[in-house]
C-alpha cells in the first residue's frame, strides 16, 4: 500500500488505528502492520468475504512459514469490517484494550490482561 503510493505516511507516523462498524477500533505499531504479514483482505480462496468474515475489508496477520524475521503475530488484532485507517504519532488503546485486555497480547506469554 505505501509502496505502491495508496497510503503516503507523514514521517511522525508509528501507530495506526483500524477503524470498523459498531464502533470497534484496534491498534497496531506501524512496524507490524508495514509488514509483509499484514494484509487487507478482500477476497479468500479467490471468491469475496462473507459479511460473517468481514466484508467489505478485513485486516489479517499471520505467520509466513519459513519467515523467522516477522513477529509471529498467531492472526493478531486484524479488524472485521474495516472502515478506515488512522495513523497517529502515539499508541492509544483499541477497543479491548480499553476495556481491560493486554496491549499486546502475546498469545505465546500468556498476556491476556492489562496488568
């Protein structure tokens, strides 16, 4: 996406908040989402997603097999229904992690809640 020029960042960018229907938000670092491991998705198995699976757009991440540079992130904080993207210069807390859930959730740790 700001490869191909879709998104140009301002230079104060390291956070972005995924926006989506009935008010859900998420946050990520700017590190991970950048990675080739996220992905907004429309499609899967070459046919568009379901309303049930996030359409119109969802954001996924996940493992790359063979790829030890990548966190792996086991479908980390990816947005349903995704309406828009916001960049921001600070993290701030998405919608779980506002009510009390870890902010980074390391399935691998354990981190469930905010501590």
């Amino acid at each position: 996406m700001v490869d191909q020029g879709l998104i140009r960042l301002k230079p104060e960018a390291r956070y972005v908040m995924q926006h989506a229907d009935y008010g859900y938000t998420t946050n990520l670092p700017l590190s991970v989402f950048l990675n080739e491991n996220f992905l907004l998705a429309t499609h899967f198995k070459g046919e568009p997603l379901t309303p049930e699976h996030g359409y119109p757009l969802r954001g996924v991440i996940g493992a790359i097999p063979g790829r030890t540079d990548l966190k792996t992130v086991y479908l980390w904080k990816g947005a349903k229904w995704l309406r828009g993207l916001e960049f921001m210069t600070k993290d701030r807390l998405g919608f779980w992690e506002a009510h009390g859930y870890h902010n980074q959730g390391d399935v691998w740790k354990e981190q469930r809640q905010s501590g």
